[in-house]
C-alpha cells in the first residue's frame, strides 16, 4: 500500500518510518476524531474498551463519560477479515481468532506493523497459559488480510489507532479488549447449548454481562482455570 492511497501526504521513505506513519496517521485523524467524539460528550484521550463480536464482525469502541465514569457507546467498525469458526485460539496455526479478556498497554502498540498500523491484542492471557494454549502475534491491523488477527480498513485502523494511542499516551496504563463469540444474550447462548464450547462460553458472559450492567468493564482474573470478574 502506497502512502497516497490512505490520503496521507508523507513519502515512500517517511511513510517506512514507523514514527512518521503514527504521527502522520494521529494528526489527520484527531481533528474529525475530537468533533466525532464532542457530539456525544466524550473527550479525546479518555479511557477506551474495546470488545469484538466474531459472529457479526462488529468492533466497539467505548470512551468513558468523564462526569459520569460511565463507558458510552463511541462507534463501532466492521471487520473485514477474520479466520477462523466461532471459539477460541486453541495451538499456534489453527488460524483461529482467540475469544477471551485480554489488554493493550503502550507496549502493544505496533505503528512498525507490515499491516499499516496495529496492535497486539495480548494473545495469549493467564487463562490461555492455564490451559496450554499456543500462539503468539494476534493483532488487531489495516491492510484487510488476516491469518487468525482481525484486520480492518486502514481508515479504520487509523482511527482506532488515534483514539487507543491517545488514551494511552494521556495516562490509561492500558486499555481492556473483549472478544466474543457472539452477543452474549440469554436466547443465543441457550441456542449453543449442544455445543463443545458451551461451558467456556457461559463464562464469557459473565463478564459481558458485568460491562452490560455497570457500563464499565470488569476487572479479570484467572482462577481454577476460569474467569472471575470483580
């Protein structure tokens, strides 16, 4: 991909600069981002979460309201490619997308991606490990290909980049990011009850329904090989 083609001014060779693409890329897009953000009372460089439904290739983007403390809806992205079926990432090279509660902190972040720009989604987490689950490099990135990551438009991936970098660099130590399979609703669950990841998913919702409920997302950890959420 040439720069022109994601409307960025920088050459060939600043465009190879990993630091020119982010700066490049941030600048551009934080003037549309701030009014965007404005017009539903949110500030950029507030607290984001994230959470990713598989099934309808939806990613949300939530800001925190500063006066409530609340997370408000900001917007939601298509995904444009994604391998694999419903259920987590099991073994390296399953080309599977995992499914679970993971986080992004500044080190994450990849503006050196051969993917535009990316980050890494912290794949695999301590409930991965618990149950010797392998992989390794599942990022979020342009460039609308993907092996196992979710890939997006490199219009998408800038503005989401700006408005994680920015939360980041404004002093959020990291961001949260959720991946279901699906809307974690009673009736659709109940509608995979025969299904091998059943039981797995049945923990997922407790914490969609955590976020659901209190408009913030849950603080995680791992224990007896399952999720607990507080």
């Amino acid at each position: 991909m040439t720069p022109s083609d994601h409307h960025s001014t920088l050459s060939e060779a600043d465009y190879a600069r990993s630091d020119l693409r982010e700066k490049d890329a941030i600048a551009r897009m934080t003037p549309r981002m701030t009014k965007e953000l404005a017009s539903k009372g949110l500030t950029l460089g507030s607290p984001v979460y994230i959470r990713i439904f598989k099934e309808s290739t939806e990613l949300e983007l939530w800001v925190k309201h500063q006066a409530t403390g609340k997370y408000r809806h900001f917007k939601t992205w298509n995904i444009v490619a994604m391998s694999g079926q419903l259920g987590p990432k099991v073994v390296e090279g399953d080309f599977q997308a995992p499914e679970g509660f993971y986080f992004v902190g500044p080190s994450q972040m990849r503006p050196d991606s051969n993917y535009h720009l990316a980050f890494n989604v912290g794949y695999p987490n301590k409930y991965d490990l618990a149950r010797n689950r392998t992989g390794s490099f599942i990022m979020v990135h342009g460039k609308q290909a993907s092996a196992g990551c979710f890939a997006m438009t490199d219009p998408s991936i800038e503005e989401i980049y700006t408005l994680c970098r920015t939360a980041l660099n404004q002093g959020q130590p990291y961001f949260r990011f959720h991946i279901f399979p699906f809307r974690m609703t009673p009736d659709r669950l109940a509608s995979e009850s025969n299904h091998p990841w059943h039981d797995f998913w049945k923990n997922l919702k407790e914490g969609y329904d955590w976020f659901e409920k209190n408009g913030t997302p849950p603080n995680v950890s791992v224990k007896d090989k399952r999720y607990e959420f507080r």
